[in-house]
C-alpha cells in the first residue's frame, strides 16, 4: 500500500469510534463499534479487546482473515481492510496499550484475557480525508 498523505494520517489519529467488521463462521457480517489505532510506519491498524469477544473468535476460527476498520466523521470516511490476526503476546497487548492510551488519552480496560487484534493493512479507501 502507498503512503498516506498528511491528512489522512491526522484523521486517522483523531480519538474517533470506528466500525470493525469480521466474518462469521457461518459467513455473516459480525460489524461492532470499536477505538482503535494506526501505526503508519507498520502499516497496522490494532483493536483491543478480550479473547471471548465475537471479533477474536471470529478471527481465531478462520487464520488469515480479513477486517475492515472505517472510521467516519461527517462526510469525511477511511476504510482500512486487510489481514486480521489476534495476538495474546505481552508485548504485542503492551504496544497496542501504549498506542491506545496515546491516541484516546486513558488506557483501555485491563480484563484478564486481554489481547490485541492487528490488521495488515492492504487496502484504503476515504473520502474529504
């Protein structure tokens, strides 16, 4: 994927919601509203969330699946989409934190199966971004 221009990356660390969408296991759209963070130097996109929520489990019942993130504001919209895996590493959760706290200004809850989604992304679109 390109670079992104300067604009589309200060939208992208605006503290806005964003939807994420995975894939059931029966193949139906599971979409839930998420914070989430993009590390342009990486290009990954990462969603904290628990092992037992329905987006990990989606993830972890299909290896190398996709997401998408799209993040809207008015008429201004990102979508970012690519490889979905969900890591339990301390490492992986620590920068994921730290980017988290970063981006939305408080850490996000600490539950005891803690983990963090990271997207390979691969491909955007936007709009007035």
């Amino acid at each position: 994927m390109k670079p992104l221009s300067g604009s589309v990356e200060a939208f992208l660390a605006e503290p806005l919601l964003a939807t994420l969408t995975t894939m059931r296991p029966d193949g139906s759209p599971h979409v839930v509203p998420v914070r989430f963070t993009w590390d342009g130097a990486a290009g990954l996109a990462r969603v904290m969330t628990v092992a037992s929520s329905r987006k990990a489990r989606n993830l972890v019942a299909a290896p190398g699946g996709r997401a998408v993130l799209c993040q809207a504001a008015g008429f201004r919209w990102i979508t970012l989409e690519g490889a979905a895996a969900v890591f339990a590493d301390p490492l992986r959760v620590a920068e994921g934190v730290y980017r988290y706290t970063a981006r939305y200004g408080s850490p996000p809850p600490e539950p005891p199966d803690r983990i963090v989604v990271e997207i390979a992304v691969d491909r955007m679109m936007n709009l007035d971004t």
